[in-house]
C-alpha cells in the first residue's frame, strides 16, 4: 500500500521565529490516521525544525550530490544524513528555471540522496505552452526517463514523485482533477513499464500547484493522487492543518 502524504514546501520563507513557531503549529496538529507529513524548511531552520519536531519529518529543499569539497555555498546529501534529516526535494521547477539545474545534475542528487538514505521528492512538471500545446505527457515522460528510470527498482522503491505542472505553482490555478488524475494515472503507468505492477502500486505520487483547503479534498480523492506537495498554503498553519486532517482524506474516498 502506498503512503498518503501532505509535504510543506517552505520555500525561501518565514523569520527564524516564524519556522520555529509554525514547526511548532505543524507537530501539533490533528493529523488523519495513516498520513505522512514532511516540512521543507530553507535550509537555515532545517536542523532546528528536525530537533523539534516529534511527529512530522523533516526534509530540505535542496542539497548537492558531491558529499564534500569547495562547493562554496552548498551543502551535501551526506551532511543532511549525518544530520538526522529526513527528505530532500530534487528537480523543483524553481530549482530547474533559477539555478539551470538539468536532467544530468538532477539524476546525479536522486542518486546521492539515495546511496545517503535521504528520501527524494523528485519533482516533474510541464510549462504553460507545453501543456497547450498537448505535448505534456511526453514532456514529463521525457523528464523520469532522463533523471529517474536509471534507478533499480530498489532504489525507485524509495522515491517519491510529485507531478507540479509549472502553470499551476504559485498562480491560483490549480489543476482540474481530470488533469490531475490524467498525469498521475500516466506516471503510474511508466513506473508500472519499467518496474512492474507491485512497484507502481506502492509509488506515491503528489501533487503540487496552487492546492489548498479549497480543492485538495477533490484532488486527493483522485485514484493515483496520493497527497501534495504544498507551497503557499504550508505557510498558513490553518490552511495546511485542513490539508492534514483526516476530514479532508475521508469524505470523497
Ligand atoms: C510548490 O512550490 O511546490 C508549490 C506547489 O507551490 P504552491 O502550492 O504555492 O503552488
């Protein structure tokens, strides 16, 4: 059975008093049965976040695949293991459009973060003229095949997918759940061809793009979403305790 859940993306958000307390809020909040929860903090509060917190895990938004050297700025999968960290987010299209990051480096950090034991969020999505001009299903194909479908099956086994169309992060316009459920159903049926059905079945797939208490109750209702990724509405402790509770995973299942 593959795991439900709800994963706050942070971004390069909040005072160091504000993560603290909404670390706080997060841990304290009434979580469905069964669901998983994730942080990803900026990489300032990521360690702090860990120490704190009893019931949610705690992951970064980024971490390069060299384990140490002068990589000025960076820091390591290996340094977030030792660390105690839990997740890390690879293939972010922020991280993809800002800092270049490319099919190469992303395959590199899923293979660091696995060969350290950090579990990846790997992140696929398509740009606005993509989807419009129909061609987004190869386009995200495209995107596992080139970073992710070299992995054996014991490592993929550790991934977590999250499908976030580009159009949708950040602009209010979320997907429809026929979109939604298009993509999800699709990526299952990738990881389905390369790895085989038991594989497939157990893959979460989230999904991430302007998701919040207004719409996540239709979109996890969807048969292959199996969660969010969640920006702008992680930041907000009562948007995000909606995302977490079981109401919101029960009533449309
Ligand atoms: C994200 O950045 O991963 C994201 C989904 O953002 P938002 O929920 O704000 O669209």
């Amino acid at each position: 059975m593959r795991s439900k859940i709800v994963a706050g993306n942070w971004k390069m958000n909040l005072s160091q008093s504000e993560a603290k307390q909404l670390c706080k809020e997060v841990n304290n909040m009434n979580i469905g049965s069964g669901i998983e929860v994730y942080i990803f903090p900026p990489m300032l509060y990521v360690s702090d976040c860990k120490s704190s917190s009893t019931v949610v895990k705690v992951g970064a938004q980024n971490a390069y695949p060299k384990d140490s050297g002068a990589y000025t700025g960076e820091v390591s999968m290996w340094q977030l293991k030792e660390a105690g960290i839990d997740a890390v987010l690879i293939g972010h299209s922020e991280r993809r459009e800002y800092f270049n990051e490319d099919h190469t480096l992303l395959k590199q950090k899923l293979d660091a973060a696995l060969f350290h034991g950090v579990k990846p969020f790997f992140c696929c999505g398509e740009p606005l003229e993509i989807r419009q001009d129909g061609s987004f299903l190869k386009y995200v194909k495209n995107q596992l095949e080139e970073s992710v479908f070299h992995l054996s099956a014991n490592d993929f086994e550790k991934v977590v997918l999250a499908y976030e169309p580009i159009w949708a992060i950040g602009t209010g316009q979320t997907a429809s759940t026929e979109q939604a459920e298009e993509m999800h159903a699709a990526i299952r049926s990738w990881v389905e061809e390369k790895y085989g059905n038991t594989i497939a079945e157990n893959t979460s797939i989230l999904y991430g793009g302007s998701c919040n208490p207004g719409n996540a109750q239709a979109l996890f209702a969807c048969e292959n979403v199996d969660g969010g990724l969640i920006g702008g509405a992680s930041l907000k402790a009562a948007d995000f305790s909606v995302l977490v509770a079981e109401e919101t995973w029960t009533i449309l299942n």
